[in-house]
C-alpha cells in the first residue's frame, strides 16, 4: 500500500471515530456531570447553565444556539422548568435531532415520580410548575433514575460504543449504589429537623431526609420576600424554632441573612447542582456537601 493511501485510510479512520463521538448539550449543571459519568470519552458535552444561575431564567445567547445546533443529545430536566428559554432555543438551533419527540431529545423529569402536582393552574400563585416540583435533583435517589435511561439513550444513539456505555453505566451504579446507603445513613440524623427554605425548590430534599419546613420565604414561587413577610416568617418561628435557613448559591443571599441574623440560626448556602462550591465539583461531591452542611447545622 502506498504511503499516501496509508495516510488517507488513517485519517478516515480517526474522522470515523471522532464522528461516532456524541455532541450532548445539558441544560443544567447535574445533567451535564452524569453525561459525563456515563459516556466518558465518547462524548463532548456542553452546559447551558451554571450553579450560579437561575435555571429558569437563561438568555438564548447565540452561543447557546450554536452549540445546540451542532448536538446529538439535549438533556434538559423538563417538567417546564425551562419553559421560559428552550422553545426559543430549539426553535433558532433549527436541530432536527433534537427536537421533543426525537431520540436525541431527553427530559430528566421524565424518570421521576413528580411531587406537589398543583391542583388547578393559577399564574397568581407565582412560578408554578403545572407537571410537579422540577428540582428533582435535590434527592441522589432520582439521579440513578436518570442514570438507567440516559444510559439506554446513549446506547440507542450509538450503538457502535453500546458495549462502552453499558459497561460505564455499571461501574457508575455500583458507585452510586454505595454512595447512596453511606448518604442514607448519614441523613438519618437530619430526621425531623425544623428548616425554613428560601425558594420552594428543596422539596425531594426535604422528602429525602425527613427535614420539616417550618416556612417558606418567598410568599409565592419565584416572589422575592417583601419585609412585611419576612417579618411574617420571624414571628412564625418565634413560636415554632427552625434549626437553619436553607437558600440555593445561585439566589440572593439578602433574605436568608435577614432571618439568620434576627432568629438566630444559621444560614445555610447549600450548593444545590454541581459547581454550587469549590466543594461540589461532581455529583458524588454535591451530596458528600450537602450533608455536610445539614450535619453542621444539626450539631451532629
């Protein structure tokens, strides 16, 4: 064979192999790390969002679409808790592969039994979310739900490397297997414990862990507190003590350190996705964090 014909036949072989690479675009922190946990090398996987910001409310910058457009897989958690930027998004990406309804198009949500399904759907009640409570990340428990459907997804996208996906996706269980009766056990403590949250997102959490809401800071989901209700809150707990005020890194720290200083009790800044602190670079560190924090606060 000719040196020349040695040499194409090499870099179509490498352009064959990059190709069989997928492009995943997560719409958030958590979905970006566990693509990553289970394609490993196979996949180039973007993030639209930060810890530091607000999922529901993101820019389709022209970034975004760009990249987007060049996807294989969007994972995004659904459950509308992206309603206000991804129809947009889609729409100007113009990426057929990725559109709801196709292969490369995932929604987290879609794994996980939903909570506080509202009864009826009235846009005075503040950010209500008419599917359920989309912060389904806050439990480890709904991210190995996850896990076993975006493991079949990759597999379904490309089948060239099932054998790679399927063998990540096992090695990824047994960790996270672990992982979650080492977290159980340690939250067993944290049953019971009286907590006051700033946004109505902590509610797999809660549930998780046995916490009590004592209240809630913002009068409606996705309200800022005036004064009159955090003065509301600080009677309340007058009456009923909370052990912590728990708010997301990504949300105004004003509120929470109102009530901290003036009911005596911690606030806690909780890292709430990956990235949320130098401490919760993956998902195994957002939990071993997070407990952390709760413990502290407990006094255990």
């Amino acid at each position: 064979m000719k040196k020349s014909s040695v040499l194409l036949f090499a870099l179509l072989g490498f352009n064959a192999s990059a190709h069989a690479d997928l492009n995943v675009f997560a719409c958030e922190p958590e979905w970006a790390a566990l693509s990553r946990e289970l394609g490993g090398d196979k996949l180039h996987v973007s993030v639209a969002t930060t810890a530091l910001q607000d999922p529901h409310h993101v820019q389709a910058r022209p970034s975004l679409i760009t990249r987007l457009r060049k996807a294989d897989l969007l994972i995004c958690t659904g459950a509308d808790l992206e309603i206000g930027w991804l129809p947009v998004l889609l729409r100007r990406a113009g990426n057929a592969r990725v559109q709801p309804g196709q292969p490369g198009y995932l929604e987290a949500a879609s794994a996980v039994p939903l909570r506080e399904r509202p009864a009826r759907l009235d846009r005075a009640q503040g950010d209500v979310h008419p599917q359920g409570n989309p912060h389904i990340q806050t439990d480890p428990h709904n991210i190995a739900r996850v896990a076993r459907v975006l493991s079949r997804r990759l597999m379904q996208l490309d089948g060239e490397n099932s054998a790679y996906y399927e063998q990540r996706s096992a090695r990824f269980m047994k960790r996270w297997k672990e992982a979650l009766a080492n977290w159980d056990r340690q939250g067993a403590a944290l049953k019971g414990m009286p907590v006051v949250v700033q946004h109505n997102g902590w509610t797999y959490l809660l549930h998780w862990l046995g916490l009590e809401r004592i209240a809630t800071l913002e009068p409606k989901p996705g309200v800022p507190p005036s004064s009159a209700d955090l003065t509301r809150v600080l009677a309340l707990l007058k009456q009923t003590p909370a052990r912590a005020v728990i708010r997301a890194a990504y949300q105004d720290g004003r509120p929470s350190a109102w009530l901290s200083e003036r009911a005596e009790i911690p606030e806690l800044v909780l890292p709430f996705t990956v990235g949320g602190d130098d401490q919760s670079g993956d998902l195994f560190q957002l939990y071993d964090r997070t407990l952390e924090l709760l413990l502290s606060a407990a006094g255990s």
